[in-house]
C-alpha cells in the first residue's frame, strides 16, 4: 500500500468496472488521472472544512437520535444498518455536494435504496469469470442498473442545480467539492482540467464510500457494546461528562473528549474489517515476502491475519477498546501494539481521504447514543452473516433501544 501509486495499481478489473457504470473516481482512478482529483477531494474533507461544517454535522445527528428517540419510545426493533447509511448519506451530500436529502425524515424513496446495490454488483462483475452481462442480463443485473441509471440522474440533477447556484450566488471561494469540480472545469485551470464524467464519478464515489464503510463500521460496533453491561454503562458515562445537557456533542472542540467512542469502532472493524481484502498488481517485476512476480500479477490480501496476530496485539482474539486509548505510549509491560498492522483506511500516498470524516461520524454517532439510549441486539449475534459486498458488511443488526435512565437533554442544534 505504501509503494502505491508508484509501483502498484489496483486489480484492474475493478478499474474496468468503475468505468462501465460511470464512476470511475478517485477511488479506483489510476496513473496521471488519479492526482488531479486527490487534490480536490482531500482540500473538501480536510480539518478545516470538516470545522466549519460541524453545525450541519450536529444537525444530522440530532436527526438520528430523534429518529432513533421514536423507534425507542414506539418499542420499534431499529435495523442498524439501514439507519446508519442513511445517516452517512446525508452527512456525505451536504459536505461534498451542498445538498442535504434529509433521507432520516423519510423511510422510502430515498438514494440509499439505489446506492445499496451497486458494491455488491461491482464485487460480483469485478470477480465474474467473464463480462456475461454484455451478453445475457440475469434479474440482479437489471436490478442494478436500474440504480445506476437512477443514480446517475440523481447526480445530474445534483451538478444541474450547483451550476444553477454558481450562477446565481457567485462567489471566489468554492463552498463545497461539487462547486470546485465544476469551477475548475470552466476555468480550464491545470494540466488536466476534470470533465462532467470525472466529477459523476466523484460524486458517486464518495457517495458510495461515506455510505457503506463508516455506517458499517458503526454496525459492527454494537454487538460488542451490546454484550458488555459495564462497557455500555461507562460509555453512557463518558458520553454524559463530554456532553453536558446536550444530547449531541455541542461542538467540534469537544470530540477531543470522546477518543473512546473512535477506541470501540476502530477496535471492532480490527476484528470485523470492512476493508477486509485488498487487491492489487504490480506495475513493475517484484519481489514480495522472496516470491517474484511479474508485471500485472494479481495480489489478493486478507486484512484479517495481520490484525488477529499477536505479534501486532497483544491477545489478539480479545475485544479490548482501551488498547487504542494509550495515545502511542509504550506499556510497561510492552505489550504489542502495532497500529500499522491495521490498514482499515489504507496506507501511504493512497490513504483514504475520508479518514478524519469518519472518525468524526463514529465519534458523533456513538456518542449520541450511549449518551440517550441502552442498547439489546434482537438476534443471536452467532446468526449476523459477514457478507463479503466489495466491503464486509453485516447481512443484519437489528437493535432495540431504550432510553437511559437518567439521561435527559436538548438539542444542540
């Protein structure tokens, strides 16, 4: 990963794909494609934006705790997964693109019913044998591109109304991602100005990634907070001293004070990573672990392994949120620690622009519900299938919630 783009590209079939459904973006862009759009994308999701976007990050998580406060107070079984997309949809578009489709408000007729379709349908066309459904359309295949040509319109209208926008409110400095793609494109600016392609296919991917890998990060999280009584109480604890009265962090400066909530996801997805395979081929002959490869090799990874070894951590098999709490500091006793074995986001020049973003949502998220609300899986946590859907997701996490003794709050919107 630390010799990418330099040395190894991605498994080829996965830029192929991209590319047959229209959304070939940062994610799988390869070669000199691939850097004029990191510069973009990483300028939208840095520190400083993610600051000034905070009261909207606020806003939508005090939509998810209202939503969650009526399933609670209706006795309503919450489907975890579907609640956290819709969550991580709607922080995604009004960060990158402006536009807030309130998907919490509503329960059908929303984005996420397309955008769930379309990673499992790259994992099954990107390791097909051959491209049948150039030839023969099984009833997934027309499912799926159903959503593509749905979502596609639904960018098209999205880049329609921010050029609108421009239009009518011009200003120097763009507001959001879409804007600086669409701004870059009329001026021309650069050695490789994007095109209306490039920025569809941006928008997709980040739609797609702040959708499925943060939300289900967040699901894998709660089964194991659901297990422990006394994890749950002092995270209910923690919540409670941070948040004050508010029932959602009241600002950015005080996620400083909730590492423990970033401390149970990053620890779940070490024993349940979403990022679970990662796929390459080098650009060049190599060696790797004194094997040769030629040119164009196809390299399958396993993240699992090197997270349950416990040359990395010390008893691996063990959930144990606090090992990420010590700040990079040795132990005394020097157990293993090696957080370069955890390649959730990446590593390198390739590292996932997204990063920060999502440890802000799982922070935000977490924190609010801890801090309102007990939580119960309503399932054997045995009969949760990992489902391999170009990322790992759970197949189900429903969960019923009960308001914390205790707890009382007003928005911090």
């Amino acid at each position: 990963m630390r010799e990418r783009p330099h040395r190894f590209r991605r498994y080829q079939p996965i830029e192929a794909v991209f590319e047959e459904m229209g959304f070939n973006g940062l994610f799988s862009a390869e070669g000199v494609a691939w850097e004029p759009q990191r510069k973009l994308v990483m300028q939208a999701l840095s520190i400083p934006n993610i600051k000034a976007f905070y009261p909207t990050l606020a806003d939508i998580t005090q939509r998810l705790h209202n939503r969650w406060q009526r399933a609670a107070e209706r006795g309503e079984t919450v489907e975890m997964t579907d609640d956290l997309k819709r969550y991580t949809v709607d922080v995604t578009s009004a960060l990158a693109f402006g536009e807030d489709p309130r998907t919490l408000e509503r329960d059908h007729g929303v984005i996420q019913e397309h955008l769930e379709r379309i990673l499992p349908g790259v994992m099954r066309r990107t390791n097909a044998l051959f491209p049948y459904w150039r030839y023969v359309k099984l009833p997934a295949d027309r499912k799926l591109e159903r959503s593509l040509e749905e979502v596609h319109r639904y960018v098209n209208a999205m880049m329609a109304r921010a050029r609108e926008r421009m239009r009518d409110e011009p200003s120097e400095t763009p507001r959001n991602l879409l804007v600086a793609m669409l701004a870059q494109q009329e001026t021309q600016e650069g050695a490789a100005p994007v095109s209306d392609a490039q920025i569809r296919a941006n928008v997709l991917t980040l739609l797609l990634a702040g959708e499925d890998t943060t939300a289900d990060s967040i699901a894998w999280t709660l089964p194991y907070v659901a297990a422990d009584a006394d994890l749950q109480q002092h995270l209910g604890d923690a919540a409670s001293s941070a948040l004050g009265d508010s029932t959602v962090c009241p600002d950015y400066a005080t996620l400083k004070d909730l590492d423990i909530f970033e401390a149970i996801c990053i620890e779940a997805t070490r024993l349940r990573p979403v990022a679970s395979v990662h796929s390459f081929e080098p650009l060049e002959d190599v060696v790797v672990g004194n094997v040769a490869l030629p040119k164009g090799t196809r390299m399958f990874f396993v993240a699992r392994p090197a997270m349950l070894d416990a040359k990395h951590f010390a008893d691996p098999q063990r959930y144990d949120p606090r090992r990420w709490m010590k700040r990079g500091e040795q132990d005394a006793d020097e157990k293993a620690h090696d957080v370069r074995a955890y390649l959730q986001f990446g590593a390198g020049p390739r590292v996932c622009p997204g990063r920060h973003l999502a440890t802000v949502e799982m922070r935000l998220a977490l924190s609010m519900l801890m801090k309102s609300f007990t939580i119960e899986l309503a399932i054997d946590p045995a009969k949760i299938r990992e489902v391999q859907a170009f990322t790992m997701v759970p197949d189900t996490m429903p969960v019923r919630l009960r308001p914390r003794e205790h707890s009382s709050g007003r928005s911090s919107a």
